[in-house]
C-alpha cells in the first residue's frame, strides 16, 4: 500500500499540475481567463470521456500494465505542454496528460483494494497519496517553470519516472505476497454476490460532480483570484493553491478517522455542510483571512475524498472498476468542464463574480445525500 500511495502521488502531481500552470500561461503566453480554463477543460474532458471505458475494462480484466503506462502518459502529456508556443499543441499534450490519469486510476483503485484486503482505512492511505501529488504539484511547478520559463517543462517528467518504478515494485510484491499466502488474498466473497445498488450510486456521484466543480474551479482560479485580492504577484497566487492542495491531505486523513468512530455518511454530510461555509467565506472575506477559509474549503472538500470511493465500491460491488473510475476518476475530472463557463464569466465580470456560485454547489451535493444509507454491513468490509 505503501507504493501503491507513492505511485498514487506521482500521477496526481499531473492533475494539480495543469492548475499549477494556468497562472504561467496567463503572465507568459498573455491567455484570457477563458483560454486559460479552456487547458484545465483539455485536460479534463477527453479525461472524463474515456473514465468509464477503463472502469468498464477493469471489470472484465485486470490489467495491472496499465499502471505503469499510464503513468508515463500523464506525465509525458504535461512535460511537452509548455515546448513551443502553440495553444492547439498545449491543449493537445493535456489532453494526452488526461487520457493517461483516466487510464491509471480504475485500475489503481482495483489493485489498491486487493492489496487493502478489504480494508477502508487502508484505503484512505491510498487516497492520501493522490493528495499528497495535489499538493506538491504548485511547488514543483513553480520551481521549474518559475525559474526556467515553460520551455523548462520537460522536467515535469522526472515524477512519471518515479511513479512508474514504484507501479512495477508494488505489483511485484503484491504478486508475491498473494503467492505466498493465496487464502489472504481477496477474491471477492459477499461483494460479488450483493446487488448493485444504482441509485444510492448515482446520488453519491451527483454530489461528487458539485465537489468536482468547486474543486476544479478554485484550483484554476484561485491562484489569480488571491493575487488580485491581496497582491503579493506570483507567490502569493502560489502559496494559496499550495494551501487548497495540501489541506487535502489534512481532510482525508482526518475523514477516515471520523468515520471509523461517526459512520461514512453523517461525515460525509457534514463536511459538505463546512464546505459551503468555507467556499463563502473564500469569495467574501477580504485580506490575509482569506488563507483561513481556503485552507477550510480544502479540509471540507477532502474529508470525505475516500469515503466516496469505498462507498461507490460498496453500492456497486458487482462493478468495483465502474464505482472506482466514476467516484475516484470521471467525477473528479469532469469538474474541468465547468472550468471555461467560470473563465468566460471572470472575462465578463469578475473572478469573484465568477467564483460565487461555488458556494451554492457543496448544499446541493449534502441534499443528495441526505438521503443515503450505509450500503449492508453484511457485505461492506469496513475494517
């Protein structure tokens, strides 16, 4: 679990990476807000296209190669988007950055419950991986392109190479843990034989979108957001998109220790409840206060991160691959689709005029699950 986190790490630096780099293209190509978006979109569309043709494929087949691979294709997509000058060949290279995430995270989620033995605190140390790349992709970006402009770019790969090292290691051990003690490995049990539960599935991934949204959207933004609001240029802008990603990591560990001792859903709930708070106080609050609430907004919108996905496994045990590439990959990426609506908005208006309907996005997520029930017990390992 270990390597399967690290590796975890290595592909989601690519996913904050395209946010990282908005603020770089904006001050050296001269983009619009909307054309700035529009990277966050190519990154994110082609990405939530083919999500669930990897979960579905993962359902039939395991195909432990693709860790590997789709690492390196997340990583090579990012490295060549700053060669050149071209805005077709940039939202081409993401793209290509996006297809390799979509492909890397059914399948690492699948691999990551077998080597979990069922275990969602296990789990959560899986997911705090995927934070951990979130939030060191500003810091890492700002270190090469900040001081070698965006042909510096390349360098973005050294992350996919390490990631793809740990993939292999990880499978090794994993194949020879399973081969010394066969009757510890998971093969499924009651989770095969529950029913699928799709409409408690697809209210949990209606409200996973609205976090989706609110996500994405701040992570484009608020870099630009916090530089107009408070000044300070491009350290400013950076520190408050290290602050939304690293609280990630805060809230997900936090998440799997309320749940043991709350239950999935009331913390789930509630932390939707603290994110609406948190999102208002981001667009309303003026001056260095704003730190405070974005640093809230990350913690709310990352506690319940894993929840969702042992959830979304345990209302779809028939179909653990579709579960994790909806709730751990297309939902998540599909909030870049949001991303040139709010640019082209802040074009017209403002970025706060742009940003403000965020708030109401995280009180539509809790009232779809307001009415959701722990999936049976009898088949929901929550160990």
């Amino acid at each position: 679990m270990t390597l399967l986190a690290l590796s975890h790490a290595c592909v989601d630096v690519y996913q904050g990476a395209v946010a990282a780099l908005v603020p770089f293209f904006v001050a050296e190509r001269a983009y619009t807000y909307a054309a700035a978006s529009g990277i966050v979109l190519a990154a994110s569309l082609l990405s939530s296209v083919v999500q669930p043709l990897f979960g579905a494929l993962t359902d039939k087949w395991a195909m432990p190669w693709l860790l590997p691979v789709s690492t390196l294709v997340g990583g090579g997509g990012v490295a060549l988007a700053g060669v050149g000058g071209s805005y077709a060949v940039t939202l081409l290279a993401v793209a290509v950055s996006g297809v390799g995430v979509a492909a890397y995270h059914p399948e690492a989620a699948r691999v990551a419950r077998q080597a979990s033995r069922g275990s969602h605190t296990a789990m959560s140390w899986f997911s705090l991986g995927g934070n951990v790349g979130f939030a060191t992709a500003p810091l890492l970006v700002s270190a090469v392109v900040a001081t070698g402009g965006l042909r510096a770019s390349p360098l973005l790969v050294v992350p996919a190479l390490a990631g793809a090292a740990l993939c292999v290691a990880a499978l090794r051990g994993l194949r020879a843990r399973d081969a010394a003690c066969p009757e510890a490995a998971p093969q499924g049990g009651s989770l095969v034989a529950a029913e699928n539960d799709w409409p408690s599935f697809l209210k949990l991934s209606g409200a996973v979108v609205c976090r989706s949204i609110v996500f994405t959207g701040l992570s484009t933004f608020i870099a630009l957001y916090v530089r107009e609001r408070i000044g300070g240029g491009e350290v400013a802008g950076t520190a408050a998109l290290f602050v939304l990603y690293v609280g990630g990591a805060v809230g997900t560990v936090v998440g799997g220790r309320l749940a043991a001792r709350h239950g999935r859903l009331p913390v789930v709930r509630w932390s939707y409840a603290l994110t609406v708070l948190a999102v208002a106080g981001v667009v309303l609050v003026p001056g260095p206060a704003l730190y405070v609430f974005v640093a809230l907004t990350s913690v709310g919108l990352y506690v319940p991160f894993s929840l969702h996905i042992t959830l979304g496994q345990d209302y779809l045990p028939r179909r653990m691959g579709t579960a994790s590439g909806v709730t751990l990959g297309l939902t998540v990426s599909i909030g870049g689709v949001a991303s040139p609506l709010l640019g082209a908005v802040a074009d017209a208006t403002s970025l706060r005029a742009a940003l403000a309907p965020l708030i109401a996005l995280p009180a539509l997520g809790w009232l779809l699950l307001r009415t959701l029930r722990e999936p049976d017990p009898a088949v929901a390992n929550s160990a």
